[in-house]
C-alpha cells in the first residue's frame, strides 16, 4: 500500500474522531465513492448533511492542505454530493461543505462552509 494512501486513511479517521468529538456529528459515510469522485465523510451535524474533504499534510505551511481543495475538486465534490443526495432521496435536505486540514503534529484545522455548491441545492 502507497505510503500517501496509508497517510491519507490515517488523517480522514483523525478527522472524523475529532468532527465527532469536538462538533458533535455523526458519521454516516466514509470514502463515498462514485462515478464523479469521491467524498472523504459525509457526517451529520443535527439536521444537517455536511460533505467534508480532509487534506492531510505531514509538513508544509499550515493551510496548504485547505488550499488543494481547487475549483475543479470541489466540483467533482458537488457532483459526487448531488449523486449522494440523488440516491438518499435528500435533494431538499440542508447540505454544506467542509474542509478538514490534518496536521503531521496531528491537530486539525476545520473549515465549516468552505464552499458552496454554486447554489444549486445549498442552504
């Protein structure tokens, strides 16, 4: 297994442990994979389904992990979503997206609503 791949795993579980622990959400999908691409987490904080992509940087400046999250992923991001909803027959449920940063030190920078679908089914 790719060392990048392992690490990768590593940080989405530390993501998802602290969104749980420190935000109080629920996780109801991990690695959400379709024809689109791929959600790290998919949680739910109270009536909220919140897509979340976790970055995960071993050294580098803080932030540079939020920044890999370009136009064209959160594209694919929005489409994997939209398929997701298609599929929970959630389309009219209250979305957002997240971004996790995991640190190399292991601490975690979490940015709620870090982008919006162009609006097409974000509340």
């Amino acid at each position: 297994m790719k060392k990048t791949y392992e690490t990768g795993l590593t940080g989405e579980k530390l993501a998802e442990e602290w969104l749980c622990r420190h935000r109080g959400m629920v996780c109801l999908e991990r690695r959400y994979r379709t024809k689109r691409g791929e959600i790290d987490l998919i949680m739910q904080e109270n009536d909220m389904i919140v897509f979340v992509e976790v970055k995960t940087r071993k050294t580098g400046d803080i932030g540079l992990g939020l920044m890999a999250v370009t136009p064209a992923k959160q594209k694919r991001l929005t489409q994997a979503a939209t398929l997701y909803l298609m599929y929970r027959h959630s389309l009219n449920a209250a979305i957002r997206f997240d971004v996790v940063e995991v640190r190399g030190d292991g601490s975690v920078i979490h940015v709620p609503n870090a982008f919006q679908s162009n609006g097409m089914f974000y509340r």
